[in-house]
C-alpha cells in the first residue's frame, strides 16, 4: 500500500461497504462487503500497511466506528444520503449488464450482489471531489458471500 492510502466505509449493521484507495494514482485498489467483525479485521490490516485516513458515512452505524477508530487516525464525515440509488447506477457502469439483462433499463435491474463497496466508493469520491478508477478486479463479490453466509 502507497503512504498516503485513504480508505472509505459504508457502515452497516450486518454488512459494511468498504474500499481503498491510492490517491496519488485516483485508484481503487481494493474492495470488500464484509461483516463489521471483518470489516475491522480488513482496517487493521491496513492500518498496519500505514492508511493514513478513513472517511465514514455519517448513516445510522457511523457513531461507534467513529468512536473506535478516531484516536488512530484521521476520520472524516460524509453525507450518505442519495448514495444508494447513485451506487446502484454506477454498480451497472463498473460491471455492466450481459446477456438478455443488457435488453433492460438500468433503472429496473437490480445488482446481482451487495454492493456496498460501490456505497463506499462514492462516499470517497465525494470527500475528494473527483471519481476514482477500480483497479481492484472484483473482490468485493468474493467478500460478500462471507455475509450472507
């Protein structure tokens, strides 16, 4: 991880959205929906790694994360409202639809996974003020079987 790593999390009760990333290269080098006990795992790791900030969604689970992670490094609030009908739109343009599903409106498909990472990305993207490239493949479906599991 580059010095200067910033990372995002859409907290949730059952399942946070969460992304890294390397601003220097406007990147998003990885990607998780993850429960909030690996959600924590994921960010002490990449604390160890040296991630110099997080940006929280200021939804309903931001208190606590905010309380537990503040006094180890930079946390900034960010205003969640719209981002999950934007995350849904921008899910279809990171992987977009195939096969008959291409024939349909975005506007009535639904994501065939959580997509809390997306959340999480244009939770960042906002407290940037620029959008980010994913250059993270696609762990982020991987992660979100461990939440429905």
């Amino acid at each position: 991880m580059s010095s200067g790593a910033v990372a995002a999390l859409d907290p949730g009760r059952n399942k946070c959205g969460l992304v890294l990333s390397d601003p220097a290269r406007q990147r998003i080098v990885a990607a998780a929906v993850a429960t909030p006990e690996h959600t924590e795992e994921l960010l002490e790791r990449w604390l160890a790694d040296g991630l110099a900030a997080l940006v929280l969604g200021n939804g309903t689970g931001s208190g606590p994360w905010r309380q537990r992670l503040d006094s180890r490094l930079s946390v900034e609030l960010v205003d969640e409202r719209g981002t999950t009908l934007a995350a849904r739109q921008r899910y279809w343009q990171l992987e977009p639809p195939r096969g008959w599903r291409r024939l349909l409106p975005k506007g009535l498909l639904l994501p065939p996974r959580d997509f809390d990472d997306v959340v999480a990305q244009l939770l960042l993207e906002r407290w940037l003020g620029h959008p980010l490239q994913r250059s993270c493949g696609q762990p982020a479906q991987k992660l979100a079987r461990t939440v429905n599991e």
